[in-house]
C-alpha cells in the first residue's frame, strides 16, 4: 500500500522534471521563428489555464465545502498578500519565478489530498496521480523558460526540477499520516495556496503569455481550463 502511494507521487511529480527537458530541447534545437515564440506563449497560456483549473475545480471547491465563510476568506486573502509580498521580495533580487511558485502551490496541496483519500478512495487517488501529472507538465515546460530567462544556468534548473519532482512523495505521505483524519487543515493549506496562485496568475503569468496581434494563445489557456474540467469530471 505505501508503495503504491509513493508511485503515484513519483508519477505525478516526474513530468516536472520531464516539462524541464522538454523546454531546454525546445528552446536550444528548435530554430527561433515567429511560429516557435507562438508556440512558447500557447503553451505559457496552457499553463495558466491549467493552474486555473486546478484554483477553481479543486482546490477552492474543497475549501469552501470543510471551511465556514470567514476562516474561507481569511486564509484565502492570506495567501494572496503573503505571495504578493513574496514576489515584491524575489522581484527586487531579480528572476522570474512566479510561473515556478505557482506550479508548487499547486503540486504540494493536491499531493497531500491525494494521499489523505487514498486509503479511503484508491481510485481518486489514481485519477489525481494522473491530473497532477498533466499539470505539472506545462507548468514545469513554462518555469523552466522563465528561470533560465532569469539569470538561472541550465544545469542548476534541471537539478533543481529534479529535486522538485520530488517533493510529491513527502506531500502525500504528510497528507495520507498526518492530514487523513484532519480536513479543516488540509481545506485552510488548499485555500491559502489558491489565494497566492491567483494572485501570481494575474500578476504575473497571464500578463506575460498574452501577444501583440496574436489570438491564439489564449485559446491555450482556454484548453488548459478544459483539461481540468475534464480531469474533475471524472474524479
């Protein structure tokens, strides 16, 4: 039983590290077009609309149904303001990392609600391996553009994804020991981390995927929506 769970967090938590790869081959074998600067902000959309998805299917949606109104909104606004003040904070050191923060305010809360039902509903869990897996793809494909634009060298943002990717496997295991039996905690760290995510989504990463005279991008964000819809549709 823990070494399925540990699969299904390794699973949800390797395509970081494989979006990384994908990205460095992209962005170094591919000749610079207008085509690949198109594709490169699809795919940034894609990304944020995939973060959305997970912001209004998942993560919100459990908060509000384990939260009253107010501790609902306190931890919300909470996450907002303390990643604002967190990315004033890495704006003034320079790099770009809001695509990078994003993808783990994500990544960890979902992979402790996989672990805290997966004793319970095996099933759910599978299918939030799977989900998680997905969004991390895109995500990781656009932080990896985003650091390495920042100042950060190729190497050290392929170890650092690698160490990244596994970090689902200590989220489930806190979610599966820890948080199974304590929902409210879980529904507040979910509602705070949707608080910093939209705020570093408006902020930062739809600003930044939009294009001059382009209209296909944010079909990009519009499909990355979709896949979580279907995603949730069948969880």
């Amino acid at each position: 039983m823990l070494l399925k769970l540990i699969l299904f967090s390794v699973f949800a938590g390797i395509t970081i590290l494989i979006g990384g790869l994908l990205a460095n081959y992209f962005n170094h074998h591919i000749k610079e077009s207008p085509v690949k600067y198109e594709i490169t902000h699809t795919l940034m959309s894609f990304g944020a609309g995939i973060i959305l998805a997970a912001v209004a299917l998942v993560l919100i949606p459990y908060g509000m149904e384990q939260l009253n109104l107010w501790p609902m909104a306190f931890f919300f606004v909470a996450g907002a303001i303390s990643f604002m003040f967190l990315d004033q904070y890495l704006e003034r050191r320079g790099g770009n990392t809001a695509t990078l923060l994003a993808m783990m305010m994500d990544f960890v809360p979902e992979s402790i609600a996989m672990g805290a039902v997966f004793a319970a509903n095996t099933s759910m869990a599978t299918l939030l391996a799977i989900i998680i897996g997905l969004q991390n793809l895109p995500e990781a494909f656009n932080a990896f553009r985003d650091l390495v634009l920042g100042g950060m060298t190729i190497k050290k943002t392929l170890i650092s994804f690698a160490v990244l990717s596994l970090f689902g496997i200590p989220s489930a295991l806190l979610g599966h020991y820890v948080l199974s039996n304590a929902a409210i905690v879980t529904a507040q760290l979910m509602t705070f981390a949707s608080g910093g995510i939209l705020y570093l989504l408006i902020q930062d990463i739809i600003p930044a995927s939009k294009l001059k005279n382009n209209y296909v991008s944010a079909l990009g964000a519009t499909f990355g929506f979709l896949v979580g819809i279907i995603g949730s549709k069948i969880v």
